[in-house]
C-alpha cells in the first residue's frame, strides 16, 4: 500500500517514546519479534527501550530461536508494523 512506501519499520528509531508505546501497544508479539528478525540495532534499542523488562526477555528469548525465518515473512511483518505506524500519525494529525 502507499502507507508502507512512505511509513517504514525502521521509522520507529526516529519516533517520540509515546508513539512508540502507542505502536508497540498495537503489534501481537509474533509480529513484533518476526520484525525484529536482522533489524538495525538502532530500531531493536528504540523498540527494547519502550518495552516492560518482562516483554523485552520475552521477545529476546523467541528471537533465539528464529533462525529460518523468510525475508518475505520479515517484510509483511514490517509492513503491517509500518501500516500502525502511519495510522498512529495520522491519527495525531487529524
């Protein structure tokens, strides 16, 4: 969609805490760590940061086993990140 050309994963590590809370109170948790999956440390240390410690061993310990995980999968998971992401800020605009 036209929302995931101008929205992207990566965004998150330029956004306000808020709306990264905002974000994260949005995503299920598959979604959230398939995303994850060879992101850049500055957008997993955004994410991380805004996360319960609880949340954050969670996510760290199912990363751990995700080893053959698709790009393709890793991509419709960022695009359905982005998509919140771009909903969130038209949201805040409107």
């Amino acid at each position: 969609s036209l929302l995931t050309r101008i929205y992207r994963f990566d965004d998150i590590a330029s956004l306000g805490k808020t709306v990264v809370q905002r974000v994260l109170g949005e995503i299920d948790s598959t979604n959230l760590t398939t995303a994850l999956f060879g992101a850049p440390q500055e957008v997993t240390d955004a994410i991380f940061s805004n996360l319960s410690k609880r949340a954050r061993q969670t996510i760290e310990e199912e990363m751990q086993f995700m080893s053959n995980m698709t790009e393709s999968r890793v991509q419709q998971a960022r695009d359905s990140i982005a998509e919140i992401i771009a909903k969130i800020d038209m949201e805040s605009e409107g």
